[in-house]
C-alpha cells in the first residue's frame, strides 16, 4: 500500500489487482476497497467490500468486520443501479465509456450522478444517453433498437386513361353534330336542286358546304374510332407515370377534323 500512501492510488489498483490474480486472497479485496473508496469509485469500492466479507468469511476478526460493514452501509446511499433494457436483445452496453455487458443485462451498479450509457448492436447506429441517478435508486431505461420499416409510397395512377376517353368522347361528339349539320346541309342542297331560278352559285355553295361537313364528320368519326382503341389499350395496360413529369394528353384540331396526342 506504500503507492496509495504516495497518493498513486491508480498504480496501487494495478498492482493490488495484480497480487490477486498471482495469489487470490480475500486480505487483498479489503485494499482494493479502500483504493477505490479514495478514486471515489464508490460502486466498486462497494463490490470489493462485499466480495471481502464473502470469502473471508469467520476469518476475519471483529473489528475489522464492524470496519468494512459500516463502510457498505455509508457506501450504499452513494451509489444506484442502472437497469439498461433493450428491444432487441444483443447489445453492447458500456457505462461511461466503459463495458459492462451485452443485453438482457442484469441491474448494473453505479456511482450516483450523471451516467452515461451507451448501446450498439451489429449494424445499427449506437445510442447514448445521460442519466440523472440517485444514491439508493433503480433507474430503469429502455432502447428502441428496432428499425422503422420504410414503405415507399405508392404508384401514382395514371390519368391517361381517364384523359384519353374524355378526349375521345369529345371527339365522338364533334363526330356527331358535325354529322347532324351535314345532313342539313345536305338537305338543303337537295331543297335547292329542286327548285326553279336557282343561280349555279348559290348550288355549288351548298354543295361544298354539304361536302365539307360531311368529310369533317367522315375525319372525327375516324378519330373517335382510334381514340376507343387507344382508350382501351391505356384503360387494361396504363402507362407508368413519373412522380416528375406526368404525362400529357392533348386533343387538336384542324380545319378539316382533330386528333388525340399523347407525350410522356
């Protein structure tokens, strides 16, 4: 004990520790207390103690027996337990940057205070946190180490086909009024074929207007019919959107009929 004497109670840990380890003896165990009693490490000053009371046993004379147990008594309110819990069982608890164990882990003894206490399990980030413990107190602490599923969102639907039939209906319904004017037209040229004092002209401009109509009815009508197709075909097979940039459905038209497109 002359190192401990000197104040070099780290060096005189060490080589208590040594001693043991050579030639275990309870007498060492008391020593060893009392060095960490003067580190102020009182939770194992407090398990020297102990461990010196159970294997000496009747060995140990009286008063040196009153000595050690009132030391336990003072060294109990000065220190707690810890009893770390985790989701998934595994993990390497350290104390104070020091290893106490893997989990389930029994209730670990500490020095009262701020504590902290750190687990890692194999291939998740490690957790840390500062504890507030009591002298006397059992704190109980639980990690959450299971990790959160990530469910990607889902598919966004396409509108396409939903676009593609209300163009193709539009397109079905220019067809049919289209088809209603061209019969009028039609029927008003046949009026005007009947008639007496009729000039060429105003014929052949009837005409021409029955003709165009009819062929613009002839041209949407062909759309509409490629548009049911094409309705279809998105309607049982729809394409797959970008979240980005969703696809784009347009309906043109011309002096002569119209037409769907479709970009992606």
């Amino acid at each position: 004990m002359e190192l401990a004497d000197d104040g070099q109670f780290d060096a005189a840990l060490v080589e208590l520790k040594k001693a043991y380890d050579l030639a275990p003896s309870y007498r060492l165990l008391y020593n060893v207390g009392i060095v960490y009693q003067q580190l102020k490490d009182y939770a194992r000053a407090l398990d020297a103690y102990e461990r010196y009371v159970e294997e000496g046993g009747a060995g140990i004379a009286e008063d040196r027996l009153a000595d050690v147990n009132a030391r336990i008594e003072r060294l109990k309110g000065r220190v707690g337990h810890l009893d770390i819990r985790t989701t998934e069982p595994g993990a390497e608890v350290t104390i104070d940057d020091r290893v106490v164990g893997t989990t389930p882990l029994r209730p670990v003894r500490v020095n009262s205070g701020q504590r902290k206490v750190t687990v890692h399990l194999a291939g998740r980030p490690a957790q840390s946190r500062i504890l507030d413990l009591a002298g006397g107190e059992t704190k109980v602490t639980t990690f959450d180490l299971v990790v959160a599923s990530t469910t990607p969102p889902p598919e966004p639907k396409s509108i396409v086909p939903w676009v593609s039939w209300g163009a193709t209906l539009a397109v079905a319904g220019g067809a049919v009024a289209t088809g209603i004017i061209a019969s009028n037209k039609a029927d008003k040229y046949d009026q005007l074929e009947n008639q007496f004092n009729v000039d060429k002209a105003t014929l052949d401009s009837a005409k021409s207007n029955a003709h165009t109509f009819g062929l613009v009815t002839d041209v949407l009508g062909a759309v509409a019919i490629v548009g049911v197709g094409i309705s279809t075909y998105f309607t049982i097979k729809p394409p797959k959107v970008s979240r980005e940039t969703p696809p784009k459905v347009s309906f043109h038209t011309n002096g002569l009929g119209g037409g769907l497109q479709y970009r992606f």
